[in-house]
C-alpha cells in the first residue's frame, strides 16, 4: 500500500505541484478590490476544481509518457509500472467525473465562463497527452495547450470569480505572466531532446534547435517579467496608499525583479555550455524554484496592496 502511495505522489508530480496554487491565486487577488472580496464559499469549490484539473493533467502526461520516460525519467516511468496502468485509467476516469461535476456546479451557480474553461481544459489537457492528436508531438503547436491550460486558464478563471471585468493592468500582467512561464517552460522542452525525438515527438527545441529555444526563453522571459512588473505597479498606483500596504508591496516587486533576474541569469548560463542538451539535463532540476520564486513575490506583492493600513 505505501509503495502504491509513494508511486502515486510520483506521477503527481509534487516538486512542480508545489508552484501551481500561486496561479489561481495570481488571478484572484489581482481582481479583488479588499480582503471581502475572499469571502466567497465558490472559491473553496473553484480551488478544488483546479487542484483535480492539475491532477489529471499530469497524471494522463504520465501515463501516455511511460515509453517516453523509461528513456531518462525512469521514476516516472517505474511509478506507472507500479501502479498499472489499470489503475491509473480508474484514477483518470474518477478525476475526469469531479472536473465535469464542480464545472457543472460552477455553471449551474453562475460562474458560466469558469465552468466552461475547466471543461475546456480538461480536453486540452487530453488532446496533449493523448492519442491520436497528442499535441505535444506536433512541433510549433505543442507549446499551446501549456500556455492555454496551464498559464491562461487559471489566472482568468481566478480572475472571473471575482469580477466579470479585466483591467488593463490585468491584461498586462495575463500577457506577461504567459511569456514568463513559457520562457522557463522551454527548458523542459530542451531536456528530452533526444528521448522526444527517438519517438517521434517534437518541440520547439526541435523546431526552433536548442541554441535559439534557450535565446527565445530568455527573451520571453525578459519581456513577460518587464510586463509583470508593469502591471504589479499599475495597480499599486491606483490602491489606497496606506504606509504598510505601500512598503511591502513594494519590497515584494523588488525580490520579484531580482528573482525574475536570477531567473534570466541562470538560463543565459545554460545557454553558453557547449553540450547544449546535456546542460538542460543538468539545470531541469531548477525549473520548480524558477515556477516559485518568480510567482509567489508577485502574489504577495498584489495581496499586501489589499491591506486597510
């Protein structure tokens, strides 16, 4: 029983999981106008809506990967064989009916857009993984299930269960947010070169090559870091300026910036190895801390902006 439970916390993926409550989140206090705004039963029900989503997603990625990750992943891969894949499609098909039902409730108490989405991204996150589209396989396309499911969807939802009205400092900081991960997202692209090629699946570190997929991550990080912080100040401009909410907002945009930065540095360092896909392999690890120290600042920066003093 416990090697079932130590297999599953495998293909959940929790080193990366640990990253993906700030997106919701992100979406949520940068709608809110005051701490009220939280005191909403729904965004219990929408939290764990999202948590199954994010599940299943790496799960059915697990799953339709095992051939793929017996390659280099091999935990990932031995995980599946420990659970049987038997098992894992009852664990799919249970998630898939909690996604639709929580969508359906969503719906049904008039967050329509919410609920749709989640239904939406759930197929998204099918189409990806699963044959016979399989996106990820299918060059230049195979980023945009990540960036519509993974980037977009929660902060927008997250967004609308707040308010049915982006700002345009919200706006930015949704293009922003998008370039941010999709930059530190390529990495992940670059370390299966090779396994991803020997079945057929590519990316754009196979499209674009490895060399210019690491320059595009670090302009798209660049940019989608600038846009971030744009829109942090944006609406530190229009808050109530109170003594503490103003200096620790700020203070969080700073340790944002200098994370964004160091985000950037160690890219560019990769960027300049020789062996360009051993040095992937080698920096992958480092992807999770990218996820968290750029989001979690950003989030605790737009929630001290809602402080009353």
């Amino acid at each position: 029983m416990m090697s079932k439970i130590k297999d599953f916390i495998t293909i959940s993926r929790l080193r990366i999981l640990m990253a993906t409550p700030a997106q919701p989140l992100l979406g949520i206090v940068f709608a809110a106008n005051s701490l009220l705004d939280f005191i909403n039963i729904y965004l219990v029900h929408f939290m764990i809506l999202y948590f199954i989503s994010i599940l299943f997603a790496v799960h059915i990625n697990c799953y339709c990967d095992r051939d793929l990750d017996i390659k280099y992943k091999k935990h990932l891969a031995n995980a599946v064989d420990g659970l049987g894949k038997p098992l894992i499609r009852k664990i799919l098909v249970v998630e898939t009916c909690l996604i639709f039902i929580f969508s359906i409730y969503l719906i049904w108490v008039g967050y329509f857009i919410v609920g749709l989405n989640s239904i939406i991204g759930w197929g998204i996150s099918t189409s990806y993984s699963a044959l016979p589209l399989r996106i990820k396989k299918r060059g230049f396309l195979s980023a945009f299930p990540i960036i519509i499911g993974l980037f977009m969807f929660p902060f927008i939802n997250g967004w609308l269960m707040i308010s049915n009205y982006i700002t345009l400092f919200g706006i930015l900081f949704l293009i922003g947010y998008i370039l941010l991960n999709q930059g530190m997202n390529l990495i992940n692209t670059a370390e299966d070169y090779d396994e991803d090629l020997s079945l057929g699946v590519k990316t754009w570190a196979h499209v674009f090559g490895l060399k210019r997929t690491f320059n595009i991550s670090i302009v798209f990080i660049s940019t989608g870091g600038a846009c971030c912080i744009i829109g942090l100040l944006m609406k530190l401009l229009i808050i109530d300026l109170f003594l503490y909410n103003t200096a620790l907002s700020a203070s969080f945009i700073v340790l944002s910036v200098y994370f964004i930065l160091k985000t950037i540095n160690d890219i560019y360092f990769v960027s300049r190895q020789e062996d360009l896909k051993k040095a992937a392999k080698e920096n992958s690890y480092k992807m999770p801390l990218w996820f968290a120290s750029t989001r979690y600042p950003m989030l605790i920066a737009a929630f001290c902006m809602l402080l009353p003093f």
